[in-house]
C-alpha cells in the first residue's frame, strides 16, 4: 500500500466525516454520501442500498443512476449481484456486470451503461444492514486499494447514527430504535411478564470512527494493547494451576493478544483514516463473518476467542464497560446473546425474563431460569441489536413472542391477559394446603423439581409434598472447577435441612449432552443426546459418582436419603451404579460416619430400552421415575432442540400413552413405586391424563402444582379414562381432542 494511497483515503474519510456533521435531513444526508464517494472513486455511479426488512433490499440514495428509482426499486435477499453481496457478506467484483452469473437487470435505474461493478457488505458485527455499491462505465477490475476504501467507508456509513430513509418514508436510522418490534423464539421456560430492557453486555457506542491523526490513534491503539495483555496476563496467573483446559482456553487468549497480524492489520485500517476503535470493530466484523462460514467447533472456538479479546478491546479504548452508569429498572428484562448459569444466578431472583438469541432448550441458562421460575425465551434473532436500555418489553414465554416498544393496544391485551393469571393464582392459592384428590377419590402426589437452595421455599409456597427430583449437576456447573466433597455434603444437608423433613430425591450428576461442565474437557460426538452423559459418565469416573454419593450419605446424617440414577439404559448400569452406593455406605460405616436410618435407590426412566428391562430389574429397583422430556424425544425419534420437529409429536399421542402404560402396569405388577417428571407433568391437560392411565406421583417446576391440583380436583379418572379409552378405540393419532372437548363441558 503506498502512502499517496493512504492520503487518499483519510482524505475521503475526511470528507465523510464533514457531511456527517452537517444539519441535514436523513435522505439529503444519504445523497451527499453517494455524491461524495463517487467523486472520491472517480466513478460514475455510487448506490446506497438498505434493508427494508429482513428480505428485501431497496435502493435508498445514488449518484449516477435514475433518482426516480430512489425508494421504487427493490430486490430480495439473494437477488441480483446487489442481492448476492448481502446474502453471503462477499464482495463482488467484476468488469462485466451484465455477464456475471446472477445479474439483475433494473431498467428503471438506467444502469445498463455501466460495466464495471463493485458490491461491499454494509455490516457492523456481523449484522447486515446493506450494501455499498460503485460502478463505472469502463470494462475494469477494481484494484484492492480501492476495494478496501469501499469497504473502510461501508463501515464508517454502518456507524453512523443516522442514515436516513431506510425503509422508504424519510425517516433517520435511529428512529428504528422507536418503532414497535415483534421477535419470535422457542419457549424454554413458560411465564409472562413486562418490563423494562437490561443489557447483559451493553453495545460499544463507536463516537468517533473516522480520525484525523493517525500517529495518536496507533499510539492508543498500543496503549490499549498493552492493557489487554496485562490482563490475560493476570488471568492465566490466577488459574488454577491444575486446571488444565481453563489454562489452555487463556493460553490461546495470550497468543491473539499477541498476534502480530491483528495488530498489523488494525495498524493499516488506521493508516486509512478510521480510528482506534473504528479499526478494532472492522477487524471484529471479519472474525464474526468467518465464524459464521466455519462448521469446525475447534475453529469457531478459536475465532470466539479473538471475537472476545475485541469486546475487550473496544471497552478499552472507549471506557464503556459493563458498568455503563446506567441504572438497572426495578422490573429488568434481560437480554443478551446468551449467558452461563454463573453469571445468571449473579442476578438472583431480580429478572423477571430472559430473552437470548442463542441458547437451547436444555442449555444451563435454561436450567437455572427454571430453577429460579423466570419466563425464558431463546433464539429471538437479532433482538441484542434492535434492544436498547430502558426500552418497553413485554415477554409471552408461553408462545415465544417478545413486543420491544409496544403499542397501547399491544400492551393493553398483555395487561388483560396477566390480570386474568394473577386471578388464576389467587384461585390457586385457596387450595394449596388441600391434597390433589380428584372427583373419584383418587390422591395424586404432587411434589416440585429443583436445583438451588433458592427453589427450597417454594416447597411450602407451592403446596408440594416433597421434592421429586434435585438436580445436583448445578452446583458443579456454576464453579470453574470441581466442587469438593465436603462443599457438596454442607449443601446438601442444608437442602434436607430446608425441606423440614418432606422428601428430597437427588439425582446424581446429570452431566453431558448439552450440559459440559467447563472444568472437564468436552467430548466431540456427532450426536450429544445419545452419547457418553448422566450414569455413563459416572460409571466411567468412579471417583466423580463416589464423592457425590458420599457426600450425600454424610448429608442425611442419620436421616433417610434418596437418590436416583439418570439416563439408565440397562439393568448392568443400574446395578453397578447401585454397587457404588453400597461400597459409600461401607465406606462410612467403616470411618464411623453416621449412616441414613433408611437408603432408596431408583432409576430415571428416560429410555425405551429400560422399559423392556427383565422383571429383576424392577425388582432390585426401589422406585422409578418416568423422565418424560428425553423418554418422549427417543420414543419419536425427535431432537428436543430442534425446533423443525420437536413440536410435531403430541404427548397425548396414543402410542406414546400406550407406552407409558406399559410401564405403569410393569410397576403395578412388581409393587415398584412410579413417578412421572418433566415438562408434561407440569401442563395440567397432559397431567390429567397420565393419572387417568395410572400415574400417580407428579413432579414439576413449582408454579405447575397450582393449575394441575385445579385440574385434577375437578376431574373423575374413571370418566376421563372412557373418553381416553374411546378416542384410541376409533383410530384417533392423539387423543387431545377428545379430551379437550371433555374437559370443556365439565370444568
């Protein structure tokens, strides 16, 4: 690159930076800009074209072509070479614009003059918002210099605060910070609520992206460098020495912090007239578009790396840290691309909903939000860039709607529809200290799931009898290294401690799959949900099962204790597993620990295979417990996380009821005790019914008892039974219609 070129280019930025000053309206903006570019290019022809909406570019200023087209031509996603540029965040460059491959011909814009054509993404973080195109009548390839100039002033356009006339009708850019937005997600938590917006990780707000002195800008560059080093620096001191992954992740941390060739190229962008921070985000926009383009998980690790080494190096150079002086709203709805169960729990119980744009329906966020009961919403697409601090939000878990600046109208049938909830749970409240008896004089047992010792008051609050499944995988999730036995056996007796005396049943470590502690270093399988996770893993690490199960036996101190297995496959697994628990009841015996006045050791159903099992297994066994979520996902072949199937299947569907009877009846004929845990225990239609087929133990989050209670006492088994009976006997796929029209007429 040649200094003359460099002048070149900080002069343009230069002039840029003087029509973004101007006091001018939004489109007389945008036209100075193309004008401005194409004189600095030395082409005909400079275009501005911008979403209208997430499929549909619209030309929205341009020097050279028709202005009569301005706001009247429009192309989809994909469409034209304009089309493609924003498709695949590419640039495209050709000397033969009419002869290469997707070309679009526009007559109304008159550009069938031109030849020559140069097409850059506008995007800042990987969020497209358009595309910057020249074009020029001569037959030739753009050189790189230029290139790179074109993509340097994208970027700066992307900065801009206003762009104006971005959909058509006149308006600056920032007013799409004012309009009502509605987002789609998947529910991974039920709930409502409306709020005010709280950023996880506030956006950096870039002031100054173009800067007249190159020299200081590298100065601070070096400067902020410098800084970022020291602080890995400091991390990878701070490790735990025998922490081998975690010293690993900061030593790849070290090595981009030192890496000459980003430093290097944010030292040219700056050269080109953009600033510190300027040349920073540009740099942080082609690692975001190659990790969208890399399947290798190594590789994307990698690239989130230097992704994160940029965040930090933008608060650097800004000052604009987390702590932005903004104050947290008394009803904060949080909002981030995603978030670990550590920082979550960080804001106890303070959200009253989550929305991310990543995350999974079995991810640790979603395991603590429903420990903590807070509505949570995953995969609301682009919502952190559309969402601003203190903005209106309302939150329909139930459906996976999110409204960011509603309108009255929007938030009056919202309002409307929590005030006939909050009446749901007055009715709710009435019964709590009453048994779930239903009409025919059948008593179900209700009791509530948790994981944190913030869940233990529900367990009054709620009318619970017990606690049917504690997840104990949280304590090892939330820590950056392994938890040691007395932490664990102090936590768990404070949780017997809390129950006064009702029921606890703990589940061993439930790990792996979609849940990877990040002390432990994870396994690349091609399929998680069937692999090495929950009881296999334990059986392969001994040491892991037997401190957990030691710490369990010294928790109950002389009390009963009862521990379950999960994900058991076969009865070899049940048994060497049960064998574990012996040896830590000998083991204690023999240290003169004092032993549980009784042991239950079940198993958590959630495979077909189990159900087959041989008579003898449900002999050894000392209770079951249905885990419906992975049960229902392996019995129809459906990937809970995938959202192309995971609604498709129905749980009231009549195989899958016949299924589970079989179960129910194996445990009849054997005297093995049975309970049913997941979601579908917690929805009151699907918990009528597997009481009607004979399930009764229910365990379900603790706002779930209320509303199935209410269900149950107003049903007669017997009756709902018939109906159930019926529907499978005409053939019917599920029997929820049936049931619905039942449950109408006498509720």
């Amino acid at each position: 690159m040649t200094e003359t070129f460099e002048t070149d280019s900080r002069q343009m930025l230069a002039r840029l930076r003087g029509v973004m000053a101007e006091d001018a309206a939004g489109q007389q903006r945008l036209d100075r800009i193309t004008e401005l570019i194409a004189e600095e290019m030395r082409t005909e022809v400079c275009s501005i074209y911008l979403f209208r909406d997430e499929e549909t570019l619209e030309l929205c200023a341009t020097e050279g072509l028709n202005r009569d087209a301005v706001h009247e031509t429009r192309m989809r996603l994909g469409e034209g070479l304009v089309g493609r540029v924003a498709r695949t965040g590419k640039v495209i460059n050709t000397a033969d614009a009419p002869g290469t491959r997707g070309f679009r011909y526009m007559p109304e814009t008159g550009e069938e003059a031109y030849c020559a054509f140069l097409g850059v993404p506008i995007q800042r973080l990987g969020e497209m918002l358009g595309v910057l195109v020249v074009q020029s009548r001569d037959a030739r390839v753009f050189s790189e210099d230029e290139i790179y100039a074109v993509e340097v002033v994208a970027m700066v356009i992307a900065e801009m605060a206003e762009l104006g006339a971005f959909v058509g009708e006149g308006a600056a850019m920032s007013a799409r910070h004012q309009q009502a937005v509605l987002f789609r997600g998947t529910c991974a938590q039920e709930g409502a609520a409306q709020g005010h917006v709280w950023l996880h990780e506030p956006r950096v707000v870039i002031a100054n992206p173009i800067a007249e002195d190159p020299q200081r800008e590298r100065e601070r560059l070096h400067a902020a460098i410098d800084e970022l080093r020291v602080g890995v620096d400091k991390m990878l001191d701070s490790a735990a020495t025998g922490d081998t992954e975690q010293r690993e992740v900061l030593q790849a941390y070290r090595m981009f912090a030192n890496s000459k060739g980003w430093l290097r190229r944010m030292e040219e962008d700056i050269g080109r007239g953009l600033s510190a921070e300027a040349a920073v985000e540009k740099e942080q926009s082609a690692t975001r578009t190659r990790m969208s383009q890399v399947t290798d998980t190594y590789l994307r690790d990698r690239l989130h790396d230097l992704d994160d080494l940029s965040n930090r190096l933008l608060r650097i150079l800004t000052g604009q840290g987390r702590e932005t002086g903004a104050e947290m709203p008394d009803d904060p709805i949080l909002i981030a691309r995603n978030i670990g169960p550590g920082e979550l729990l960080d804001y106890d119980r303070r959200l009253k909903a989550i929305v991310l744009e990543e995350g999974a329906v079995g991810s640790h966020a979603t395991i603590v939000a429903r420990a903590l009961a807070i509505p949570l919403i995953i995969h609301a697409d682009r919502i952190t860039t559309e969402a601003l601090n203190g903005d209106h939000i309302l939150v329909d878990a139930d459906h996976g709607v999110v409204h960011l600046r509603p309108d009255d109208s929007v938030v009056t049938a919202f309002r409307d529809k929590m005030a006939m909830q909050a009446q749901a749970q007055e009715r709710y409240a009435s019964i709590r200290d009453k048994p779930a008896e239903t009409r025919c004089g059948t008593r179900i047992a209700l009791t509530m799931n948790a994981g944190l010792m913030a869940d233990l008051p529900s367990l009054e609050s709620s009318g619970a009898e017990a606690v049917g499944l504690f997840r104990t995988e949280l304590q090892f999730l939330i820590r950056n290294h392994m938890p040691k036995r007395a932490e664990l056996s102090e936590l768990y007796a404070r949780v017997i401690d809390a129950a006064k005396g009702k029921k606890v049943v703990f589940r061993t470590l439930d790990i792996g799959s979609d849940k990877v502690l990040p002390y432990m270093k994870a396994v690349d399988e091609p399929n998680p949900a069937l692999g090495w996770r929950a009881v296999r893993v334990g059986l392969d690490k001994p040491g892991v099962m037997r401190m957990q199960l030691q710490a369990l036996v010294r928790a109950a101190a002389g009390r009963p204790l009862s521990v379950m297995f999960p994900f058991v496959a076969q009865r070899e697994e049940f048994s060497a597993a049960r064998a574990e628990m012996d040896k830590a009841l000998e083991r204690e015996r023999i240290l003169g620990h004092v032993l549980p006045e009784t042991v239950e050791v079940g198993a958590m159903l959630e495979t077909p295979s189990l159900a087959f099992a041989p008579d003898s297994f449900y002999d050894e066994v000392d209770f079951i417990s249905i885990g419906g979520n992975d049960l229902k996902q392996f019995f129809f072949a459906a990937d809970r996380e995938n959202e192309l199937v995971r609604r498709r299947y129905d749980t009231l569907n009549v195989s899958f009821l016949m299924f589970i009877e079989q179960i129910v009846n194996r445990c009849a004929d054997r005297g093995t005790p049975l309970s049913f845990c997941g979601e579908d225990a917690g929805r009151p239609i699907e918990a009528a019914c597997l009481a009607a087929i004979g399930i009764r133990a229910l365990s379900m989050r603790p706002a779930s008892i209320g509303p199935v209670k209410s269900i149950l006492r107003r049903t007669d088994l017997g009756e709902l039974r018939s109906v159930i009976d019926t529907a499978r006997a005409s053939g019917q796929q599920s029997v929820r219609p049936a049931v619905m029209d039942y449950l109408r007429g006498k509720l």
